[in-house]
C-alpha cells in the first residue's frame, strides 16, 4: 500500500553517513512497488547540510534520481537555522524554509516518520 | 493484531538500540503481533552469529536469532553487508536475510507501526 | 493520535515538535530520560531506561511502563521517532 514517508534529516553532515544513506533510503522508497510518496525535511544539527557550500558530491546522484522519479520537497526548518546563526542567503537553492508549525503539520500528514 | 516494522541502523554492543530493538520486538512478538526488521548500515552486524563476549550470558545476535525463531523476519541490506565485508551474510544466523531496500518499502507497505532504531 | 519516541541526541527537537501536537504522547526511551517531558498530557518513560539510570525520581511527571505496555501503545498510535 502506497504511504506518505517524512525522511527527517537531524544529524550534523558529515560526521555520520546517514544524511547519504537517508537519500538513499528515499530512492529506494519511491521506486518499490508501492511507490511511497516522500518529502524531506532538515533540522536541528541536520540544517548544517543545507549549506550551498557544503559538499554534495556524495548525494548528488541520488537526488538526481529521485527528481527523475516524482517531484519532491527539501524543507529545512527556520528556527533550526536561527539557532545556528544560518541566513537564508547561505542556502542551497534547493532547500525551501518552513516554520518549525510547518514542519509539525508535515509529521501529521505524513503516514511514517523517519529520523536520519 | 498489528505489523510493525522495525528499521535498525546501529550494530550490536557499542549503542543500546539492538537491546531496545530485541526487547519491543520480543513483547510485541509474544502479544502475537507480525513484526519484521529491516537492518541497515551498522545494524547489519547484528545478525552475526560469530559474536563472542565473554561477559556477557547472551551476546546480540543470540536475542535476534531468538526473535526469529519466534516468527520475525529480518532482512538485511545486502549493499550494507557487502560493504563491511560480511560475504553475502555468510555468518548470520539461519533465518536472517539478505535483500535489499525494496524488500523495506515492501514492509513498510505492509506495515501498520514503523518504529526506528 | 501520535506517540512521540524521544531520545538523545533529537529529544529537544522531538519534544518542541510534540508540544505543536494537540494529540501527543510522550515516550521518554533510552537516554531520552535524561530529557525534561513535562507540560505533556500524557508522557511516559520506559522502566528499564528509567531504572538503569536511577532517573525515577526525575521523571515522577511520567508514568512508568515496560515493554509489553510501549508495545500497545506502538499499536494504538502512530509512531513519530525521535530517537
């Protein structure tokens, strides 16, 4: 049965592998049989990755695919930003701001909650 | 009766998240609810069952061969266990598979409870 | 409704998130005793952790369960994890 997946991206890049493996993880979600619907969101030390200059050599391919399969949403949660002195301007344009209500109404819409 | 799938991305000993695991997954197992692990990066290890601890009466992998034996499935990222060298799985326990990410979007398909670990 | 399963290092994040949800419940679980559930309608704490750690006096606003009373509340919510 197809669900609605949140990918909760929490761990500073690049100290662990998840915030890969996590991408990963949302390719293989989207291209099983039931074709799960998912959407990202980066918070707390997670933001870190949302940096335009942060290296995205090893992710890059997987969100190339994932494009490829269905349009999908990179929320990064704005007072995890303004806790950690991060502008708007210091973004990768692929990453959209959400209030932190936002990123609760996400966790209810979605059926799973994943934390990577 | 429920289906909860377990995604378990710590290897057994240094984190308590494989005793965590074991210890839900066998409640929930003996309260005769369908539960099954999808084991990724680090988790993989837990399957092991060449583990050996002196210390320890049980080590991990003898709690997770347990659960199998009392109806879980436990499938393991086969990209996972090839990178840290495990062959294929070769010295899991019987019962313990090796698949694919797949095989977990399958589970969560069929799941009612996704718990991560 | 939502069962929250907090834990360190994300239970600061987990419970800011828990509190904008009218119909939260809290598990405090693993080192996520350690956090402060309270302002919770309904928050518990998992009597292993709790015990292990000697946190019980610390968490009084939480009631304690074991694993086969989280097991039926896994079942009768749907699980956000934060640990």
């Amino acid at each position: 049965m197809e669900k609605k997946i949140l990918f909760m991206f929490l761990r500073a890049p690049f100290g662990a592998i998840y915030y890969t493996e996590g991408l990963r993880a949302v390719v293989g979600m989207m291209s099983g049989l039931d074709e799960h619907k998912v959407t990202c969101v980066y918070a707390g030390d997670g933001a870190y990755y949302c940096l335009k200059d942060s290296d995205k050599s090893e992710s890059a391919g997987y969100v190339k695919t994932i494009a490829d399969i269905s349009e999908t949403h990179y929320y990064v949660e704005k007072e995890s930003l303004d806790e950690r002195g991060i502008q708007e301007g210091d973004l990768d344009g692929m990453f959209e701001v959400i209030s932190r209500d936002d990123f609760a109404k996400l966790i209810s819409d979605n059926d799973v909650v994943y934390d990577f | 009766m429920a289906n909860i799938n377990f995604l378990l991305t710590e290897g057994p000993f240094q984190t308590e998240k494989w005793n965590t695991a074991a210890k839900i997954a066998g409640a929930a197992l003996k309260k005769g609810h369908k539960v099954n692990f999808f084991c990724y990066l680090d988790g993989i290890y837990n399957g092991l069952s060449t583990q050996e601890f002196a210390d320890w009466e049980k080590v991990p992998g003898d709690y997770f061969n347990e659960l199998v034996e009392n109806g879980a499935e436990i499938v393991c990222c086969g990209i996972c266990v090839n990178a840290r060298g495990q062959q294929s799985g070769k010295f899991f326990y019987e019962g313990i598979k090796v698949g694919g990410i797949p095989d977990w979007a399958a589970f969560v398909g069929g799941a009612d409870r996704v718990v991560t670990l | 409704m939502a069962l929250y399963l907090i834990g360190l290092p994300f239970a600061k994040t987990g419970l800011e998130l828990a509190k904008r949800d009218s119909d939260a419940k809290v598990v405090l679980i693993e080192d996520g005793v350690y956090a402060d559930g309270s302002g919770f309608g309904e928050v518990y704490a998992v009597k292993e952790d709790v015990e292990k750690r000697g946190v019980a006096s610390r968490v009084a606003g939480a009631k304690v369960i074991d694993y086969d009373e989280l097991v039926d509340l896994i079942v009768d919510n749907k699980v956000v994890n934060f640990l």
